[in-house]
C-alpha cells in the first residue's frame, strides 16, 4: 500500500460499536477488570499505559514510518527523553552539533546526571561521525533536515556507521515528515518526530513519537519508561494528530510548491545574504536530498543583509507571515530565530526562519518580497 492510502486507512477501523467512520474519543482513565481472576477485560487497565485512541494512533505511526511498532508522547522533548534515558549509565551518545536546540539543552544539562558521555558533532561529513565513535558509543542523533540550517545528512551512510559500531541510528525527521522521508527505509532504528508540528498540522496540538524499525529491548525499555514517568500524549491530543495524518500527504505537497517559490524568490533578491532550503540546486545537502527526500519540505531559512535590526524589519513588515514560532500549521510564520532560543543561541542574529503554510504562493511570495522592500 502507498503512502496517501496507509496514512488515511491505518488505525482506521469503523467504531465496532456504533460504525462511526470517525474514531471515538476514550477519555476514560481507567477501564474494567474481570470479575473471575482481576485482569483487564478489554486489554486496557489505565490511562498511563495505554488508551484505545492512543493506540490508534500508534498504529498509524508505525505503518506511515514503516515501522515495526510506534510509541506516542505528550510532546517531541517526552519522546527525546524517554528516548535519551533509555541510554546506560557509562555509554556514549553522538549528536548532531546543528540538533534542534532543546535536543541539545536536554543533552548538556541531563545527560552528565545521567552518566551519558556525549560529543557534539557536524554530520555533514560521515566520515568525522566515524572518527569520533568510541567504544561506548550506543547511539548516533541525527536531524534532517535541521532546525534552523536546514543541513542534510545521509541517513544511509550515518546507519552504517551506527551499525558497524554496534550502535543505533536515531532520526529526527520533524521537518521531512514520513511524507517526505522514511529513516527506517533507509537504515535508521528509531524515527522522531515532534508531532506537535506537520502530523498534527494545525498549530493546536502538542505530541511526539518514536517509531522503531523492530520490537526490541529498547522499544520494551522506552515504553515501560513512558509507563513510569508518565509522558504519555492524551486521548484528545491523540485524536487530533490522528486527524492530521490524514492529510499529511496532500498538505506536504503545497507546503513544499510554496516553500519552493519563496526560496527562489529569496535567492533573487538583493537583501537575501544566503537562503537555506534543500531544494535549491546551490543547497550543498541537494544532492542527498534528492536521493533521500521525496520532496525538499516546507521549511527554509534565509539571513538578511545586515544584522539583527535590519532582519527583525523585515518580520515586522509582513503581513500574511505571522511572527511565532513552531511550525507545520497551515498558515506561514516567520520567525526570528536568535530570539526564539534567546541566551546561549549560536544561530546568526540576522538570520529568519520560514515555516510555508498553505496559503496561494503568489501572496506569500509578494509578502515577503514587500516586507524586504
Ligand atoms: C526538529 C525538532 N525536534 C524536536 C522538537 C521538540 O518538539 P516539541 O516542541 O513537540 O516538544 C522540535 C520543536 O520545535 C523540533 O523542531
């Protein structure tokens, strides 16, 4: 089954009960046992552990990421943590150095407590992720494309790495989405996604997940570790990003045609120092992404000439593009991105940060060419 139909018709059974084409919503927290021995008489016993709408969506997160089985969470950082705990006491952890930065706040605040070594490396080149595997090293981190460079990392050749080290490849694909690109077909053992972006799609709901190649120790680890620290994502949460997977697939195509036409725009334009976005011929990640990518995603980012004034004008001049953060909704948003991380943030202040809605790419195209001047 292709992409569309699976996205569409996983965790999609009629309502047993009622033949409800929508699935219901079980707010329930807690669900009956059997009278005879005590055991849970539906499979379900409390909310924490699991829920039928949550496992609905799990469903659904497995087969779009062609996945052996998939864990839903209350947000991407539940789902990075319970992923990074899941390391022991006395292993080492290799991180892309370009990481979404709450990854990397998670990494050097957390991790020493926990007795995790971590390195911080750029994965442009696989070959310095080699050199930098020790004998400890249980996993590779890897972002494509990042937050907010837009760098590209051969999914393929990291898992080979990972795998000749006795290590795990980990894939944060927030920004490609299972639409564009599937680790796991790639080589990858466990896919992350914040959900609370594309998945979800509507800028009102916050979620993450794990998808993993295979029914292994680590996912039995991870889900008894979300079990006890409890960052399970909700009934309600779950069912709205179950309704946003739905049509994942046709919103990344628009995302992408108008990610694409502001990008070209951008490149043209004499106030634009450098434009970020894999889809650009000039974009040194282009070739990989071509190969890996199914389309280059609604995602760019561009620096303004000057510095942080003169990039901060232009956020203020525009008028479809609202300025937030986050991303994956179906409006456009720009975004000062050095503000956004606020202390400690090594991304240029003159540089913004793009997240394409679905709007018509002619208005947003004019949007921004006026708000440059
Ligand atoms: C690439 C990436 N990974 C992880 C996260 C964290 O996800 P959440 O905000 O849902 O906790 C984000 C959030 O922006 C992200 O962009």
């Amino acid at each position: 089954m292709r992409f569309e139909t699976k996205a569409i018709h996983s965790g999609a059974d009629t309502d047993a009960e009622t033949g409800a084409i929508a699935p219901p919503i079980h707010l329930s927290t807690t669900f009956e046992r059997r009278a005879e021995d005590g055991t849970p008489a539906h499979g379900f016993s409390y909310i924490r552990d699991g829920n039928p709408t949550q496992v609905r969506l799990e469903e659904a997160l497995a087969a779009i990421d062609s996945a052996s089985h998939a864990l839903a969470f209350a947000s991407g950082m539940a789902a990075v943590t319970c992923l990074l705990q899941s390391l022991p006491a006395g292993s080492h952890l290799i991180l892309a150095d370009d990481c979404y930065y709450g990854v990397r706040a998670l990494a050097g605040e957390y991790l020493p407590r926990w007795g995790v070594a971590c390195d911080l490396i750029s994965m442009d080149d696989p070959e310095a992720v080699r050199a930098a595997v020790r004998p400890a090293t249980r996993a590779i981190w890897c972002e494509t494309p990042s937050n907010p460079l837009m760098n590209i990392v051969d999914v393929a050749a990291l898992a080979k790495i990972a795998h000749d080290a006795g290590a795990i490849l980990i894939a944060d694909v927030t920004f490609a989405t299972p639409a564009l690109q599937r680790p796991i077909e790639q080589g990858a053992d466990v896919v992350m996604h914040s959900t609370t972006k594309y998945l979800g799609g509507h800028s009102d709901v916050q979620g993450g997940s794990l998808a993993f190649a295979r029914r292994n120790a680590l996912l039995d680890t991870i889900e008894h570790s979300r079990k006890i620290t409890g960052g399970v994502a909700s009934p309600f949460n779950s069912w709205l990003i179950l309704r946003g997977i739905r049509s994942l697939a046709a919103r990344m195509r628009v995302h992408c045609e108008n990610a694409m036409a502001l990008a070209r725009a951008l490149e043209a334009h004499p106030r634009v120092e450098a434009v970020h976005y894999p889809g650009l011929e000039a974009h040194p990640g282009h070739a990989i992404a071509a190969r890996q990518m199914s389309a280059f995603g609604g995602m760019l980012s561009f620096n303004v000439r000057g510095g942080r004034a003169e990039a901060l004008a232009v956020t203020a001049k525009t008028k479809i593009f609202t300025r937030a953060t986050s991303l994956g909704g179906v409006e456009s948003l720009i975004e000062h991105r050095h503000s956004s991380e606020g202390p400690g943030s090594s991304t240029a202040e003159n540089l913004l940060r793009v997240s394409a809605g679905l709007e018509h790419s002619g208005d947003l195209v004019e949007d921004l060419m006026a708000a440059l001047g």
